[in-house]
C-alpha cells in the first residue's frame, strides 16, 4: 500500500528535524521548510533515501568537507543553498 503524500511529507520533515547533529536539524529544517511541498514523488523518494544516510556524512557532503555521492549532487546542491551562514561559523 503506497503511503499518501501528505503523509510522507510529515513524516520527511518529522525525520529532518530530528537528526543526531544539531547542525543537521537546522539545515534540514529549513530545507523542508522551503521545499517539501513542492516536491513531488519521486523527489521524496530521493530525499526519504536521503534521510537515511549517516549525519556525519550529510554534514560533510553540505559543508563542503567531502563530495557527496552522484545521485544526492541536484539535491545536496539545492540544501546547500539554503545552509548558507548555517555551516560556516
């Protein structure tokens, strides 16, 4: 049974918010908060994928630190754009 959209993006944002970096719940709170109504289907599903990624990772590959993996490039790009401030003291 495929879960409801509106579902799945409470459910996104429920997981976006609490990470296990601070740094991490603020990115990806604002992320959320700027783009998961406008995702469709297959961007949630790319971002759910996301999501299940290690925060340490997902914090390099934001920072800068490490280049993310090819399938998360579009999508870590349009993350970093809002983390402008949030990972540079």
């Amino acid at each position: 049974m495929s879960e409801p959209i509106e579902t799945k993006r409470k459910r996104l944002y429920m997981r976006s918010i609490r990470r296990g970096i601070k740094e991490m719940d603020l990115i990806l709170m604002a992320f959320s908060d700027a783009h998961l109504e406008k995702m469709d289907e297959t961007a949630l599903g790319l971002y759910d994928k996301l999501l299940s990624e290690n925060d340490h990772d997902l914090y390099q590959w934001v920072s800068g630190q490490v280049q993310e993996p090819d399938i998360y490039r579009e999508l870590m790009d349009q993350i970093r754009a809002g983390a402008v401030g949030v990972t540079k003291p």
